[in-house]
C-alpha cells in the first residue's frame, strides 16, 4: 500500500546502531527512511518535532497477545494498539494461549492476525515442547517454517535437562533463540510473592530467588555445553544476575531481559489486597533491584521487555492467593524505564534506546533497527519532557490491571509509525 511521505523536521535524532545522536530532519517514502530531499515535497505531510526524539521504533521480546483463547483479556487487535501507544513497532507474542501456540497451522495464525491488524509487527514464539507440557520436543523445524520468531515454554520452564538440551541443539541449527521461564517448579510450589520478611509479615507463601537462579544456572550450563544461545526471561534475582555476568565473561551466549516493573517496584511495594501486585517472577528485594538496575546498567542485561501479561478485572479480583500473575506493561514501560534510569542519571539517553531496539533484535538475530536510508521506516518519536500520569482507565490494551495507576512518569510515544504509516498519535 502506497503511503504519503513523511518529512520530520528539526528532531533530535538517536540511532545507537548508527552511533548517531544530533539534531537533524529525516526524510520517510514508500515506507523505507530516504535521503534528505534540499526541501519537503509538496505531496509530503511535515511534522514539526522540534524539542523531541525520534528512534528506531521500540521491539518488546516478552508479550502476551492472549489470542487465541483468552479474548477476553487481550486480542491481537487491542494488544497491537496498546503496543503502538506505547513506542512500539514489534512485539514477540508468547505462545501460551488456548490451544497453545504447539503448531504450525497456531503459529501461522497469530502471524497472518497481526499482518491484518497491521499496527505493530506481531512476531509469534512457538512452544518448545508439546502442549507446553516440558515433556516431548515441539517440531521445532516446522513451527519455524511456519514463522516463529523464537522458542518458549514461557510460564512454565523446561524442567527436563535433557528436554532442554535437545531444544537448544535444535533451535542453534534453525538459528532461533530459545527463551526460558527459568524457574524451579518444586521450590516455586505454591508461592505468590517473593520468600522474605515481607512474605512473612502478610502470611503469603514465598517463592524464593533460588528458583530462579537454580534454573538459570541449569541453563548456563547446557548452553556451554551445547555451544548454543539461551535467553533468560524476565530476570529477578540477584544471583541470577551473578551467573549470567560470569558466564558471558567465559563466553557463553546467555542474555537476559529486565522488565520495567521489576525495575520499579520490590517485594515492600506489595498490597496484598490488590492482586496488581502479583507477577511471576514476584517483585523481589531491594538488594535484587539494585542488582538489575546495576546489569541493565552494565549490558549484563542487555534489554528491557514488558511481559505484558493483561488479565481482566474478574480474575484479578479473585484475591491475592487465587488472581492469576501478571500485569499489563506495553502503554507503561517507556515512561517507567525512563524515569528509573535516564531521569536519574543512571543511563544515558543513546544506551536506553539501545536497550528497546539494537539490544531485542540481536537477541532474535534480527538486523539492528537504524534510521539510515533504505532502513524501513519503524519510527517513534518521543517526547521525554512530558510529565504524565498513569491512568489504567484510558488504556487502549482490553485489560487494566497495573500497579503502576496514579503514578507520575516522564516520557511517552507520542507518535508511532510503522511502515511510512503512522500507527498511533
């Protein structure tokens, strides 16, 4: 489809991939970034973005689009426009749907959905084992073939060490990254909060960060073993982060994503009257944050996700032990990750950017995001000036259930193009 030009003029533009951070207009045609014309085209609409920053549009590894089966918390389509709102041009939509997504014809389906929608590029991870269950290998060859992006049991962790290690021999030879829920099932039991005092005061039953880091470790070590890639999801523990720092100074391809909420937030922020407080892995300790501030901070942690996980109010009001985990994130996260990092001098502007672009794409062995001509034109662009607040109630995602509502953030997408066209503005 033949879109109208688009000339932005006087934006402070910043392309880590390109080591590019000045003030400059960019030019877009037929959907692809083009060389600076000496004036815009007649035909050409023309943003004035004086005072913000345009990138490379954001790329979320750690979504869940709920289709098919739970509609009634998310849909593609609402998810795909939550996703645009918030900076983004591409998320990576977690296969724990109903029927999960074991198939080709599953995987295909949420491809061809999100190329109808047509508002964010919806690039959907496969099963790595067969129902989910972390018994028998999924046909991780043809769910590729069918447009997998990436393997995931996410929510639930490969728990058998061999299982896991066919899965990363298979996925290194179809150069796909598996991804891991790395945590241990007999210590996480029936935990809804992270395992300390304050678990203790509220009389909840604790998950321990050795659930996580026991399984991380696990993975470290078949991915040396095996020479292959492995992704940490949603990292939460001190120790976890400990042994994916060693392990990348020894060489193993290990990575790991840090979410804005375990950026944000720690077990003593927990209500236990408000289930919006319940994600797995659990908020951990202060002790835990400042490891994760200081990993993303390092490139220990080389990228933010949100594992946006929407549930509708019914379920989150089904009290603290009975609510399913999770939260919403994708209409938060640059505002959250902004103000914890950049705001606070933690992160400088070039690398934060980093983090939501060149950082996911090198996980998924995707070309880094650039604004260099004949670059498609995935763009957002920021205004990081803005102080806003957060109101669940004006979500475009099908659910509201953040703890994050009444907070004052600064920074958010105010428009979002993928393609040449704009997707939200």
């Amino acid at each position: 489809m033949k879109t109208r030009p688009i000339y932005i003029r006087g934006a402070r533009l910043v392309d880590p991939a390109a080591s590019r951070d000045e003030t400059a207009d960019l030019f877009v045609r037929d959907g692809l970034i083009a060389p600076l014309p000496p004036a815009p085209p007649a035909d050409a609409e023309v943003i004035e973005a004086a005072g913000l920053v345009l990138a490379p549009g954001f790329m979320d590894l750690h979504v869940h689009l709920r289709e098919p089966g739970g509609e009634e918390a998310e849909t593609i389509e609402t998810g795909s426009r939550a996703a645009a709102r918030g900076g983004f041009t591409a998320v990576v939509a977690m296969p724990n749907t109903k029927p999960p997504l074991d198939t080709p014809e599953r995987v295909a389906f949420v491809r061809r959905r999100g190329e109808e929608v047509g508002l964010v590029r919806v690039i959907p991870s496969a099963c790595i084992t067969a129902g989910r269950d972390g018994r028998e290998l999924a046909d991780l060859a043809a769910l590729a073939n069918a447009g997998a992006g990436a393997f995931t049991d996410d929510g639930s962790t490969v728990p058998a060490d061999d299982v896991m290690r066919r899965a990363l021999v298979a996925a290194r030879e179809l150069r796909l990254p598996v991804m891991d829920h790395a945590q241990d099932r007999e210590l996480e039991k029936n935990g809804v909060m992270h395992e300390g005092e304050f678990s203790k005061h509220w009389k909840l039953p604790g998950i321990p960060a050795e659930a996580e880091s026991r399984m991380v470790a696990r993975d470290i070590e078949l991915a040396r073993e095996t020479g292959s890639a492995v992704h940490i999801q949603h990292v939460s523990a001190k120790e976890s982060v400990r042994l994916i720092r060693e392990a990348r100074a020894r060489g193993v391809a290990v990575s790991g994503e840090l979410t804005p909420h375990h950026l944000a937030l720690i077990d003593a922020d927990v209500n236990p009257d408000d289930a919006n407080y319940k994600m797995n892995p659990p908020l951990r300790s202060r002790e835990d944050r400042e490891a994760l501030i200081e990993a993303i901070v390092d490139g220990t942690l080389e990228t933010f996700a949100t594992d946006h996980a929407p549930h509708s109010a019914a379920a989150k009001g089904r009290g603290f032990l009975q609510a399913p985990f999770g939260i919403v994130g994708l209409e938060t996260a640059v505002g959250i990750t902004y103000t914890e990092l950049v705001k606070r001098g933690l992160l400088d502007l070039t690398a934060w950017v980093q983090r939501w672009t060149a950082g996911p794409a090198r996980i998924l062995g995707l070309p880094a995001p650039s604004l260099r001509p004949g670059a498609a034109a995935d763009l957002v662009l920021l205004d990081l000036d803005s102080e806003w607040t957060v109101r669940a109630e004006t979500f475009l995602s099908r659910s509201r259930n953040t703890p994050f509502a009444g907070r004052k953030l600064f920074g958010r997408a105010v428009r979002t193009i993928l393609g040449g066209r704009t997707t939200w503005a």
